[in-house]
C-alpha cells in the first residue's frame, strides 16, 4: 500500500442507513453534504483570491462510505486510525431526544464500548446493529484508535416513508459535526503530527438542530 | 385436575432478520398455544405496485429486503416476463444464476456462521464467539465479502443491485472483472470447506418433523433462479402458474403476516426441502461436503439445517467458479420486453426459499395487481409447529433454559421476517 493509500485509510466517515426508509436515510443523506463540503474546501484551498480572506485550512484526506448494513463496517474499520459513524438513533424512555437532536458518542481501541440501550430495539433498523458492529471489529482487532458516531435521532422508519421534517432540518448540523470532527483532526495534526488530539468521552452531548 | 398453565415470554430474540414476537402457553404437559407474530412489509409494497409501471418492480421490490433483493429481482422478473411471454436468452439466465449465487453465498455465510453456529458453541452471539474463535469469524467474514463483490460486479452494487432489468440487465459485466472475482471466490470456497469438521461434530438435538417440502423443479439445476414447476414431497408436480390453486394464504389474528398452507396443510419452504427434494442436482463437491458433514439425502431435522446451509454454500461458490470459468459473454444485454394484457406469475429460491411474485399489468403495462409471498410468511405454520415440539419435548428444562431452546429453533430457519424490519420479539410465558 502506498503512502497515500495508507493516508486515505487513516480516516473513515461512514454513513450508515436505508435511503427508502424515512429517518434511516439520515446517514447517506448527511454523507452527501460532507461530501460537498470537502469538495468545496479543496477547491477554496486552490483557488484562494489575491487579497482574500485567508482560507479556511482543507480537511485531511479520508474516505466517505456510504453502507446500507452496520455489518460491513467491520471490513471498512481494517487499517483506521479514526471512524466518523453517522447513523439513525432510535431514543426511547423517560429523557430521551426529540426527533432531530444531533448526538455525539465516542469509543475506539481501550475505551468503552458504546452504551446499547436496554432496549435493543433501540439499537437502530439494521440486522446487525452499529454498537455489535463496532464490537465485533474490537473482538477481532479492527477497532479503531477513534471511533465518533454523530446519531441523529429518528422519529419514523417505515419502508417507502419520506424523511420526517425534524430529521431533514437535522442534516446541516449534523454534516458540520463531522466537518468539525476532520477541522480538529487536521488542526491537531498540523500543531502535533502525529500526536492525535484527545479522544471524546461519552456521551459527549446533544447538538439541537 | 388440570395444572396451572405456564406461559414462557422472551421479548427479544437476537440474531434474526425481522421484527415481531413469540408467545407460548404451556399446560398438562402440552403447548396448548404457540403464536409466531410478525409484521410484513411485504403487504405495503403490493399496495405500492398498483398503477406503477410494470418495469418498475424489480427496484422496488428488491427495497424489501437487504439480504436478499436479488430473489426480489428475479422473481419480479420472471413474473413480468411470464405475463409479456418472453424468455430471457441462456447467457441472460446464466447471468441470473451468477447473481443469485452471490447473494446465496452472502446470506447463507453469515446465517450458519455468525447467527447460528453461535448457538451450537454455546455463546451468546458473534462477537462473544470471535474472542475464542477469531479465526472462522474472519473466514466467515471473508466468505460473505466473496459474496458482496460477486453482486457488485453483476449487479452493480452489493446491496439492492441496480443493474438487474426486466428482459436482462442494464449492461453486462465485462469478462475480465468476472475472471477477478475468481480467487477471492476460491478462498471462499476452501474457507467453506475447512469448516466442515468442525460442523460435522456438533451435537445436534433430535427432532425429526414431518413438514410437506415445497421447492421449484431442478430443471436448470439446483433450484435457484428459476423454474417452471413446484414439486413436493408428497410426489406433486404443479406449474408456478398454479400457486395460487395449492397455496391460499390465511389472516391470523396473531400476525401481521400471512400464514400459506398447501392444499390446507402446513408445508415447508427453504434449504431443507430443496435438499431433500434435490439432493441429486448438487453438484459432485457439495455432495461430499454433505457426506462428510453426516448428512443423508434427506433432512427433517430443523436443527441439522446449518449443514444443509453449508452445503448449499459450497454448491453456490463451486456453481459460481463454473459459471464465471465458462462465461463467453452474451449477444445482448436484455431483450427487449413489450406490455400486453395479462397475468404473470414467477419464482425463485430465495436463501430461505420459495418466493412467489404474481403481477396482472393492462394493455399499456400498467400494474393493476401485485402478490408477493416471501418463504418466512410460507414457513410461519411449520414454524410455529417445530416450536411446539420444542416445547413439548423439554418441559422438564427451567424458562431459562427452554427460552433458550425455542430461541435456538426460531434462529435455525434464519427467518426473514420482514425483509426490511430487523427484530423478532419472543415472548415465553409460564403461568
């Protein structure tokens, strides 16, 4: 493998969920703005007007992957330093999120495993879900040093339903949520190559849309 | 006098592809109820079919599921050809096949190794058997990638492919991607066979069930993405046109989904009765890794159905190597398919079995009617009958443990109950 091949592994955003399934469609949804937003940022590099503001730094180089099943994160996972997971939440009981809230959580290699929900329904739609995914990937050394999961929380997940109108307003936030995650990684490489920047705990917090 | 009842509940079962819930009451002895319930998108999108164009199902129906759109596909497919009286060319039907063994591989690698074989080594699912056993989740992993690069090659992309049509496919795959995907399908196939032995020396339990087995006809081989006929174990032989003359679908009020019977009776779809009835179209390797793994020409134990899994595994990575080894390209990629006024029917050996799409299109081919019946809406009576034998047979075994056992038998046939909703509740009550 290449070095740049190597860099390109180093870091992986993830959308995961069903584009027919209402709020499920959340992950490939976001995945397409980031994906705009890294175009648009390397573009800016390149073309930075004389006398112009100072542009903003570009994000370091990663892979966007768009999977319709948490399952093959495990394959995606081999050789990544840092894991940007974004998925449909479902939040059950008494305080949990209003359809829409954006939720950070955090895991990776030597931290704890992602609090499942007793519910396991509330794990998401997918056979296979993200947290049993990501534990797999632990139990055969594919985890990463990092791993950022940006939940969105879901209000409806029937097959053929259209994504609901708090989950749709949602997508900017949570798309600049990973936008920031790649800033901070590019910003603490530049001051400390090398040295990755302090890893999240969770939960870190929920993001209003 | 009579004991008081006992009602087993597990709201959850892990580990299936589906959402709904389980319930059994125990009493003198005998489950005097056992309801399997599910909910059923497939309902939805009959309804969602009606007025759309009739090239449309093969998208939307392979929506339904994730793990097995290509049965979806074809059996869309076939049923709009049937109705436009068109037969896809030979090398278009081969092409089919290919892809169907891909999605064969995908799905019947991660049921016998991550979803079932859990339960035979006694752990409480993947990730707690990767700790002791890293190196057959790998292999397994490794196996269900065969498959996914297989349907991105011929299909376009590995879940719900885009490149299927009615009439063929959209382009055909070059031949030198084809020739690519042969070493990784190689290893898959020796990864496949190194876990015979140990599958072959498990303990399995002994429960012999007398279901009617239902299967397409082997006129192309093992039945897989085709078929002219259904044959049964009672000896029957009937045109797929005539599904709905032998297999009436029944409302319970237990259940989102309907419940078939043929000819009134429960019957079963899926690996058990394509082997039993078809043992003599697998190919020479599947055979062998059938002997080996203690198998007899027939199977009516539930249980034994992770062998059968695997030996089907073999058959569609060795049918898979055979196809690619012969592929000589084909004169067109689709032929093309006109809309007349008429009824369809078409079938398909889905990894959990028969899947039976019926479409009436009008003149200008506008969809009128739609009916899809997927194996686990078939299988449900069978099911429902297997868990009761489970019951019945382990009364003496504490809720935890006979939770445990009816689990085990709901995994075994690696039910898809709503090939888009992912989790079965089971519920197991003792009073």
């Amino acid at each position: 493998m290449s070095r740049a091949e190597a860099d390109d592994r180093r870091i992986l955003v993830v959308g995961i969920g069903n584009p027919d399934r209402a709020d499920d469609a959340i992950g490939p949804a976001v995945l397409g703005l980031v994906a705009e937003q890294l175009a648009l940022r390397a573009l800016g590099a390149r073309a930075r007007p004389a006398g112009g503001s100072a542009p903003r730094a570009p994000l370091p180089p990663c892979r966007l992957v768009v999977l319709p099943d948490p399952m093959r994160l495990v394959d995606e996972l081999d050789g990544c330093e840092l894991a940007i997971v974004v998925d449909a939440v479902v939040a059950a009981g008494p305080g949990a999120q209003q359809p829409g809230a954006v939720l950070l959580l955090g895991t990776g290699q030597g931290q704890p495993a992602l609090p499942v929900a007793p519910d396991p329904t509330a794990g998401g739609t997918h056979g296979l879900g993200l947290p049993a995914a990501l534990e797999l990937a632990r139990a055969l050394g594919r985890m990463p040093d990092r791993v950022a999961v940006v939940g969105v929380v879901a209000q409806q997940l029937a097959p053929g339903a259209p994504m609901s109108a708090q989950v749709r307003a949602a997508i900017p936030t949570a798309a600049m949520q990973v936008v920031g995650l790649l800033a901070t990684e590019a910003a603490a490489d530049a001051l400390h190559p090398g040295d990755p920047p302090p890893w999240l705990p969770h939960p870190v917090g929920t993001l209003d849309p | 006098m009579s004991t008081a009842p006992r009602e087993l509940t597990v709201p959850m079962l892990a580990r299936v592809e589906g959402e709904g819930g389980m319930h059994v009451v125990v009493q003198d002895g005998r489950a005097v109820e056992v309801q399997l319930r599910i909910f059923e998108p497939p309902r939805f999108f009959e309804g969602f079919l009606r007025g759309r164009s009739y090239l449309e199902p093969p998208d939307i129906t392979a929506r339904i599921c994730g793990i097995c759109p290509v049965a979806y596909q074809f059996s869309a497919c076939l049923a709009i050809e049937d109705a436009c009286g068109v037969v896809v060319p030979e090398e278009l039907r081969l092409l089919r096949r290919l892809l169907y063994c891909g999605e064969w591989i995908e799905s019947h690698a991660l049921h016998v190794f991550m979803l079932h074989l859990p339960d035979l080594l006694g752990y409480d699912g993947a990730i707690e058997m990767a700790a002791d056993h890293r190196g057959l989740v790998e292999s397994a992993l490794r196996m269900k990638r065969a498959g996914n690069e297989l349907m991105t090659v011929v299909g376009g992309r590995s879940v719900h492919p885009v490149n299927v049509r009615v009439g063929g496919f959209h382009r055909l795959p070059e031949p030198a991607a084809l020739r690519a995907l042969r070493p990784m399908l190689s290893a898959a196939l020796d990864d496949a066979l190194a876990a015979v032995p140990l599958l072959a020396r498990q303990e399995y339990p002994d429960l012999e069930q007398p279901h009617l087995y239902v299967a397409l006809d082997a006129g192309h081989g093992y039945p897989l993405e085709s078929g002219a006929a259904l044959v049964t174990s009672s000896g029957l032989t009937v045109p797929v046109s005539s599904f709905g003359t032998h297999i009436v679908e029944h409302q319970v009020g237990h259940s989102h989904a309907l419940q078939g019977r043929f000819d009134g009776q429960p019957y079963l779809v899926g690996p058990l009765a394509r082997y039993s009835l078809h043992f003599a179209a697998l190919s020479p390797v599947a055979q062998q890794v059938a002997s080996a793994a203690g198998l007899g020409r027939t199977c009516r134990n539930p249980f034994r159905s992770i062998l059968v899994r695997l030996v089907e595994l073999v058959h569609a990575l060795v049918e898979a190597l055979a196809i690619i080894d012969a592929w000589d390209g084909a004169p067109v990629a689709a032929v093309p398919v006109e809309p007349r006024a008429a009824e369809g029917h078409g079938a398909t050996e889905a990894p959990r079995g028969l899947l039976y799409h019926r479409y009436r299109i009008d003149g200008s081919g506008t969809i009128l009617a739609a009916q899809i019946v997927p194996p686990t809406a078939q299988n449900q009576p069978a099911i429902e009958a297997d868990l009761r034998a489970v019951v019945e047979a382990n009364l003496g075994l504490d809720d935890e443990a006979l939770t445990r056992a009816c689990e085990t038998a709901i995994r075994t046939y690696d039910p898809c109950i709503s090939c888009a909703t992912h989790f079965l509740r089971l519920t197991v009550d003792r009073r």
